[in-house]
C-alpha cells in the first residue's frame, strides 16, 4: 500500500490498466473502499476486487484488479497523511513479506511510504530497507541479514555503501569493512537474482579524483583501496576507487555491471538523471525479492490522476524476473 496520502494508489490504478503491456499479474494490500473511491474520483474503470488469499489473484487480474483488505480503513485522503494510518502502512509491508515467505507470492513491491508520519507513530527504522531487514530476522529466522540498497535502470545499478545520513556523518561511519559487505551482498545478487555470471563492480573513490595519491583526502587510500583489494582476494571483479566524476558516462558504463557508491547522492544523482520515471529501488541481501518505485510519495500531485507509473510498472517486472531467476538458480 505505502502512505495512503500519496500517489501509490493511482499509480497502482495505473500500472492495472497498462496490464496488457507486460505487466506482471499483482494483488494489492490496502483499503478496497479507498482504492474503488480514487478510481471514481479519477473517472478510471478500474473494478476492484476484494480477495481472501493470494491465490485467488491470478484468475481475477485480468478483469479486476484483487484486493486484500488491510485491518482497518484508510483515513488519509490525498495529499493529507494521517498518523492513525502508521499501522496499517506497516500492516501491509508485513503482510506481503509474509505471504512471500509462505509461498504465496513470488515478491515483494512496495509503495513509497511518508517516515515523518511513521515516526510520529512510534517507527524508529531510517525507512523501508532497515525495517526490511529487521524482518528477515523475524520471519526468516536469520538474524544479520544484511540489506543492502540498489538503484537499479537499463542504463545502470547503483549501490549506495551509506544510506540516508547526512555527507558529514555519512563520511565518518564509512570503513572498509561497510564497503566490502556491500560489494559481496551486491556481487551475490547479480549472479543469483539477475543472471550476471562474472559481474564487475566499479567501487568510487570518495574524494574528488579519487584522492588523488593522497592530496584530497586519505579516505581512498586508507578505506577504500583496501576494500578493494579484500574483495579482488574474494574472487570478485571490483575496479577501483575510480575517479567519480567519469566513472557514469555512456563508455564507462559499458565497462562495469553495478557501481559502489561512498554516500546517497553519488549514487542517486546519475541514475535519476539518466533515468528519473523508470529507476526501481531493489533491496539486495534479503531471503525474498523486495522491489520498489525510485520516488517519494508525491504529495503535491496526489489524487490527480497525473502522476506516472512507470516506476512502478518497472518495478514489478523486475520483481518477477528477479524471482523467476532466483527460483531456477536456487534449483540448479
């Protein structure tokens, strides 16, 4: 469901309408009064179907889109995020990993959710991934998974080693040993979840020039070299620290199949601008498939029927690749 204030709704609307271009038969946890609403308020022919099971999904997608109901009703309406709803946002995320853990679903699809109103609940998790990974531990019984965050496009795939910390904070946490988990988490999935035989990991440099021997900072050669190297003595392809200001043009990417970034925004700011509607954010290094839209929920344009889906449509075919090539990697 994601926040209900947002546009996750009508984009959901909008990826069921579009079924006919390839889109992966999906099942929605959320409110089905709110969803038959926004689809009226929209003028959008979307019937929507309540369901009991997963399974009862497949059959019904093609004439409607099938809903599972969350415990409770929606308060929200768009652009207005309601504290009250916090429970069922959470509800839903964990009914899905549920469903996926019983069999019931191939993945997980998430859309985005608002923190601010989360935390006001009581969340205390920097956002989806985090939580994510905390129920790995949970249901899956493996404490320490390890999630690790990917923007992936067509065009490129790129791992942030920190996450949503401020640059400042960002660059005093970051060690060698962060870099290395992100690298063998990211190296593992692309051969299991995305057919990489041999991948080839680009790790950036921190500072600009990748230092430069030493003159721009030591961050390159005292963490990330090593890193490097710990993970070239792993049997992994990673090159680097390269230099970030030319590691992301047309040539370059050729060369590589995901590139380790040091903070958020050297990760985010190429992808976004090479690809801002289809980018998917992929959560690596958990026991399930997790896939979601590379936006935010969107509230200035929330129930205007204006927002687009293709993030969203993106991300549940590459859930459903994604889980098709890990159920036959995990068979072989």
């Amino acid at each position: 469901m994601g926040e209900p204030a947002g546009i996750g709704g009508e984009i959901a609307l909008s990826a069921w309408r579009r079924r006919g271009d390839g889109v992966p038969a999906f099942y929605m946890i959320d409110d089905p009064d709110r969803l038959a609403a926004l689809a009226a308020q929209l003028g959008w022919d979307v019937p929507v179907t309540r369901i009991d099971a997963p399974g009862q999904a497949p059959a019904m997608f093609r004439d409607a889109l099938p809903i599972l109901p969350v415990d409770g009703k929606v308060k929200a309406g768009p652009g207005r995020p309601e504290t009250a709803d916090a429970a069922l946002v959470i509800g839903a995320i964990d009914r899905a990993v549920t469903d996926v853990q019983s069999g019931k679903a191939a993945a997980v699809v998430t859309n985005p959710i608002n923190k601010e109103a989360l935390y006001r609940a009581g969340f205390r998790h920097p956002g989806h991934t985090e939580y994510l990974g905390e129920l790995a531990g949970r249901l899956y019984r493996k404490p320490g998974a390890t999630p690790v965050m990917m923007l992936a496009s067509p065009e490129l795939r790129v791992v942030p080693v920190t996450i949503h910390l401020a640059l400042r904070q960002a660059i005093d946490v970051l060690t060698s040993a962060m870099i290395v988990t992100a690298g063998r988490v990211t190296h593992t999935a692309l051969q299991r979840d995305f057919g990489i035989a041999t991948p080839v990991l680009a790790i950036a440099g921190l500072n600009p020039h990748a230092g430069e021997g030493g003159s721009l900072g030591r961050e390159d050669l005292d963490i990330i070299a090593p890193a490097a190297a710990e993970l070239r003595a792993d049997g992994i392809d990673a090159r680097g620290p390269l230099a970030a200001d030319t590691m992301f043009h047309t040539t370059a990417r050729r060369g590589y199949d995901a590139a380790l970034c040091m903070y958020h925004d050297q990760a985010l700011i190429p992808i976004k601008t090479l690809d801002f509607d289809g980018a998917v954010n992929v959560t690596l290094g958990l026991p399930f498939i997790r896939t979601s839209p590379d936006h935010g929920t969107a509230f200035d344009i929330a129930g205007q029927g204006i927002a687009r889906p293709d993030s969203l449509i993106a991300a549940l075919r590459l859930a459903a690749e994604m889980a098709a090539r890990r159920a036959s990697a995990d068979r072989r």
